[in-house]
C-alpha cells in the first residue's frame, strides 16, 4: 500500500526520510557557500541577529504555511493554489516560483560546479604546501576559465536530473537519508580546528559580537533573502514536497526541526570559516569565492587534511545535489502534472532550460564579465532577483494565502492532522501569518528600495 494514499502519487515514506529530504532540500550550498560570504559582506555579528530573528519570525511559520498548502492541495505549486483558490489568480505565486526556479538552479549549478572541480582537486592533492595567496590564484584560474567551469556545470545538472528522474522515493529520499548526516559531523571538525588555528579569536568575535553601526536597509535585505533562501522557502519548493508528506505526519515539528537544522548548520558554517579567515588574513567581505579561498587553507593546516578536504567536497556537492533536486522537482512536478508531460520528458527538457541560463551564469565570471546591469554581474543579477526579491515576495503572498484566503478550518485541520494532535502555538502562527509576516516583508522592501525610510 502506498503511505502517500493519494490517487497514486509518488511520495516520501517514513518521518525520517520526510526529514533527510526536507532537510536535504534546505541544507546545502546556501549554508555552507553562501551564508559565510554574506555574513561576511554585511559586517558579521548585527546580520546574523537579524538573520536568526528572520528565520524565527518569518521563517518557520512561512515553512509551515508552505507544507500546510502542498498537503492540502496534493499538486504542484501552480496546481496547488488552482485547487486550493479555483477562479482566482493566486496560481501567479506558482508562476514566480517556476520562475526563480530557473534563476537559482542557474547560479547554483554554477556554483556547485565549482564544488565538483574542487573534489577533483583535492584529490590530487593540490592545496599541498601552498600559501593562501597561491590558493586565491588557484581560484581565480579555475573560476575565470571557461572550459572546466561549464563542464562541471554540465555534469552537475546531469546529476540532478538524474535523481528527478528517478522519482520522490527511490530518488530523493533515498539519497539523502544516507548522505546528509555525514556532513555535520565532518563540518564539526573543521570548526574545531579553525577555532584552534593562531589569530582565530577575531573571527568568532566578527560572527558573534555584533556591531549595531552596520545595520542598514540592505543588511535587513540580505539577511531576509539568505533566510529564504537557506530554508529553501518562497518558491514552492516546500510546497512541492508537503504534497508529498502523508497525512498523518505532524506538520509543524517538521518546519520546526528543518529550521532548526538549517540555522544550527549555518552557524556551523560561520564558526568553521571565519576564525580561518582571519587567522589568515583574508578579507571577510570578498564574496562568492571566500569558502573557496579559506577552506583548501584550512585543510591544509590540519593533520589527515587531505582525506578530510576529498571527504568535505565531497559531501557539499551531496549537500548541494539534495538541494537542487528540490528546485528542479517545483520545475518537473509542474510540467508533469499540468502540462502532462512524462516524467522522463519533462526532466530532461526542464533540466536543459535551466541549464541554458546557468551558462550565462557560469560566463559572467569569464568573458561575460563586464557585462554590467545596475552595478551588477549576470551572477549577481540572477542571485539578488531570486533570492531577494522572488523569495521573499513569494513568502510574502504564500502567508497572506494561508492567513486569509484559505478556511480557518481548512488551515487547522492540516496542522492537526484533522483533529489527532492538539495544536499549540496556533494563535500565535496565525496572528504572524496575517499580520506580522507581512508588515515585516513589505517594510523591508520598501525601506531597501528607499520609499520607506526607518
Ligand atoms: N536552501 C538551499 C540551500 O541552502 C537551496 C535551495 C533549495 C533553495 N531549494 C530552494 C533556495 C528553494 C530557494 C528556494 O542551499
């Protein structure tokens, strides 16, 4: 008998692997690549309390309004509020997060590139006896060529087909119930060397001690689009896999403990990179590349470094393929269930699409480099369109669906599993979803954009 009971959808199995997926899904290069490089371009401590006020107040409860949304209405984001809302235009939700689908898997398959050439690297043993500035240049070579870069791009999203076509069991939740574990013990150690490495104080003092003087309209900015998009939340994603959660899985411990992993990875993430950037004097705010400059001087500095160094790219590939294939499954659950499409045709096809807009991505850190739209790199528009605009408009209108356009009743009945497990905190995530999530979301815009002026 199929656990997902619905007219013969796939679906996840067991609690443990509905958590291995959904984490998988949030965990990945944005914890471990991204979180770091913006904390680091937007002054350390003061963003990251922001950032955890972010994913406490608007997070979790856009995540549970999410799954509640994706069990309801058993479909596709775009399918799901047609259902939910029938004759109403709310499926535009559906449409945005088709769209920065497209964008994300774009510039993550680019970066999770990067990721593939440096498991290669490390296996040959290439950080060896290097300074850091002969690492940086290592980089730079690599990231600003062409050939090697596309390629690991290409390979990258083969492989993320590859687990989409295999299905939600047999692909997504098996995979990542056995990887994701690993990476947190692995990621445990190198904090504790970075923490141990001469000079290492002023990095957990940049993380932790907040400077209040930074805090500026585009630090609230960041911090909400990295909490987005860290718990992969604002574009259906979360939706996609809540329609594939049975009915009788608690709703609510699974946003709690999924955001919980999350952050507690980030931090992870900070507490390993930081006190190595500046035990080594490199420079917190230098973007995209940080992990790829500090972490390879990292390994180098410990003993048995070069297994740990093959291990880790390893695993934040892993990392990075449990997230895409929550990107591209928002793609491929659409086209299948409204364009009715097979599974087959639309991965491939889906895949390929994303993959044409992921070179573009891939070239602006080459021979596209110097194209320039308002200040920023194809990358960088790509990134700050999706992640700080798409998701959060996204999460914005997901909690008014949910606050005020769904029955009350309807709302209750899917946190309480139609009545089996009494709901706490329900006043409280309602009063957040209609009133307090959205004046926060629509303040931060306005503030950024210079309307509003706190
Ligand atoms: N959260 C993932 C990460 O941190 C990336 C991701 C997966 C994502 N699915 C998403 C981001 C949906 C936004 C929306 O690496």
């Amino acid at each position: 008998m199929s656990l997902s009971g619905n007219d013969g959808r796939d679906g996840f199995t067991s609690k443990f692997g509905i958590l291995c997926a959904t984490a998988g899904s949030a965990i990945g290069l944005g914890n471990i690549w991204r979180f770091p490089y913006v904390v680091g371009e937007n002054g350390g401590g003061a963003f990251l309390l922001v950032y955890l006020g972010f994913i406490l107040l608007l997070g979790i409860p856009v995540m549970l309004s999410e799954l509640v949304i994706g069990r309801r209405g058993q479909r596709n984001t775009f399918g799901a509020f047609r259902k939910l809302a029938p004759g109403k235009p709310w499926w535009i939700i559906g449409v945005m997060g088709i769209a920065a689908a497209f964008m994300i898997l774009a510039f993550y398959s680019t970066i999770a590139g990067w990721t593939l050439e440096y498991i290669v690297k490390s296996f040959a043993n290439a950080f060896q006896g290097q300074s850091s500035e002969s690492l940086a240049e290592m980089f730079r070579e690599f990231h600003t060529g062409i050939f090697w870069p596309l390629f690991w791009q290409v390979i990258f999203m083969i492989m993320t087909a590859w687990i989409i076509l295999a299905g939600v069991k047999k692909g997504i939740e098996k995979y990542a119930k056995i990887l994701m574990p690993f990476l947190v013990g692995l990621l445990l150690i190198m904090a504790i060397r970075s923490i141990t490495l001469p000079g290492a104080m002023g990095g957990l003092q940049f993380l932790f001690k907040p400077d209040f003087s930074e805090l500026t309209a585009g630090v609230f900015l960041a911090a909400l689009g990295q909490a987005f998009f860290s718990l992969s939340i604002g574009m259906g994603a979360i939706i996609t896999y809540g329609s594939y959660i049975s009915k009788g899985n608690n709703l609510t411990t699974i946003a709690a403990e999924v955001s919980i992993a999350d952050t507690l990875i980030a931090i992870l993430a900070g507490v390993a990179i930081f006190p190595a950037v500046f035990a080594f004097n490199l420079d917190p705010a230098e973007g995209p590349g940080l992990i790829f400059h500090v972490l390879p001087s990292i390994f180098q500095q410990m003993p048995g470094g070069y297994f740990f160094a093959v291990i880790f790219f390893v695993l934040l590939a892993i990392a990075a393929v449990t997230s895409s294939i929550s990107i591209l499954e928002v793609v491929v659950a659409f086209v299948v269930e409204e364009l009715k499409i097979s599974r087959r045709k639309a991965t491939i096809m889906s895949a390929t699409a994303a993959l044409f807009v992921g070179v573009f991505c891939t070239l602006s850190f080459s021979s596209l480099g110097n194209v320039n739209i308002g200040g920023l790199t194809i990358f960088g528009v790509l990134d700050f369109t999706a992640s700080n605009i798409l998701l959060p408009l996204g999460g914005l209108l997901i909690v008014i669906f949910v606050g005020w356009v769904m029955m009350a009743a309807d709302v209750k009945d899917e946190l309480s599993n139609a009545g089996a497990l009494k709901i706490r905190l329900y006043s409280a995530f309602n009063f957040i979803i209609k009133f307090i999530a959205p004046v926060a979301i629509a303040i931060i815009f306005l503030n950024s954009i210079g309307i509003l002026k706190i």
